[in-house]
C-alpha cells in the first residue's frame, strides 16, 4: 500500500493511499490516528498530497476527537476479559477450557450469561476463538434481523409497502449495510453487537435505497418516516461505530 505523510502534533503520521474504482477523492479517520485518502485509479500522489493540505484543519479536528478514546479495541486478544458488544451492552468474555474435551476437534459453545460471553471449548487458540465469535454474531444477527423486520413492519405501514428481493447477512468490513440496483440488502454480520435502535435504523436506512439509490432529501425523508429520531441514531453511530469489532 501507498503511503504519504502529514504532520500533527510534531509527529509525522502515515496516510495510507487507497485506490478505487470511484469518481471523488475522499479522506477517512479512524482511531488512533489512522489516515486514509481513497482515490480513483491514476491520480497523481501530488494531487492527494495538496488534498491533505487543504484538508489539514478537519484532518486535526478529527485526530483531537480521538484523542482520547478507548484504544483497546482496536487490537483483540480473544482472552478473558475483553469486551464484546451484544444487543449494544457490553459484554466481558469468559472462556471455559473444557479439558474432558480434547479428544474431541474444534468443540465450542457459546452463551450469553449476565454481563458475559462464554465460550466453552476444548480449544483457546486466537485464530478459532476469533472465528467461533465471527459464527456466533452472523447467527444471532440472523435471529435479530428477522425480528426487527418483523417489528418494523407491524409498527410502520410505509416500511411495509417495500419489498426487497434479497434479504442476506454477510461479513462487511467497514459498512453496517448496502443495498443494489437489483434490490439485494446485505447486513453486516456483527450488527447484533448494536442497540435495537441502531439496528432498525440500518434496516431502515438500506430498505430506503430501493426506493431512492442515493442520499438525497427525499431519500432521508423516506428514512425519517420509519425512524423519526435516525439523525441522533446516524450521529451516535458515527462517534462509536469503533467499538463493535471482532
């Protein structure tokens, strides 16, 4: 990955240069003083390199707001201990070596009890640990999913008059939700780790791309039919989208 420079704080930070099949140019920050500058193919690094410039004074604003934000989920050790988000509470992992079962592959059960997530399991590696969790949060997003829906469309007559012709839960790196011209709704599989509220709202907001494939006024206005609060949810969702990883 291509890489430039940009000075904060008397210290020189990397920006990662992302090339895309895309129209614009567009700079992203996330914690800890990560940057990324996504590109169409062929422009010129000067180019992106008087982007920054320009983008200097927003570029500093958004490093002061993560300053001082809780870091510790950025790296994920799969060990007792360590948060994971489930229905928008956090939840402490618990794991449970269960030694009578060594004879046995791959064994684990996961369960939600109180304030934590146990996994019982005759193997603690990372990589399995980690991906036990992946399986676990796509099933439970699947079961949620379906509620909401069905919630939504009891509490909304406009959310019910849109029909989808694909409904799929998939693992989605950086986005809560997509939807295509096709109208095929993909949803994040860690989407169970949010609040209800933010969950209806993603649900919402994708449902209303069959309608407008854009984020236009009247786009938005459909969305605030069915979500009357979705600007404090969207913001909320901006500020601590960092936590709910995997």
């Amino acid at each position: 990955m291509e890489k430039i420079t940009f000075n904060y704080e008397d210290k020189i930070l990397d920006v990662d240069v992302i090339y895309r099949k895309r129209k614009n140019i567009s700079i992203k920050i996330t914690p800890k003083d990560r940057i990324q500058i996504i590109a169409p193919h062929k422009v010129p690094i000067k180019i992106l390199k008087e982007t920054i410039e320009k983008n200097s004074r927003w570029i500093l604003s958004k490093l002061d707001k993560f300053k001082n934000i809780d870091d510790s989920f950025l790296k994920r050790d799969y060990v007792d201990g360590e948060i994971y988000y489930y229905i928008g509470k956090p939840h402490y992992l618990n794991i449970i070596k269960d030694k009578n079962m060594q004879n046995e592959k791959n064994y684990n059960y996961i369960s939600v009890k109180e304030d934590c997530i146990e996994i019982r399991t005759n193997n603690w590696e990372k990589e399995y640990l980690k991906e036990c969790l992946k399986k676990w949060y796509k099933l439970k997003s699947e079961e949620i999913v379906m509620d909401r829906l069905a919630y939504l469309r009891e509490q909304s007559d406009y959310f019910r008059k849109i029909e989808p012709n694909l409904i799929k839960i998939k693992e989605q790196k950086k986005i809560w939700g997509s939807c295509n011209s096709n109208k095929n709704i993909y949803i994040n599989s860690k989407i169970s780790m949010l609040p209800v509220e933010a969950i209806d709202y993603i649900i919402a907001h994708e449902f209303c791309h069959i309608l407008y494939m854009n984020h236009s006024k009247d786009f938005y206005a459909s969305v605030e039919k069915i979500i009357p609060n979705y600007k404090e949810i969207n913001l909320w969702l901006k500020k601590n989208s960092y936590k709910f990883t995997l």
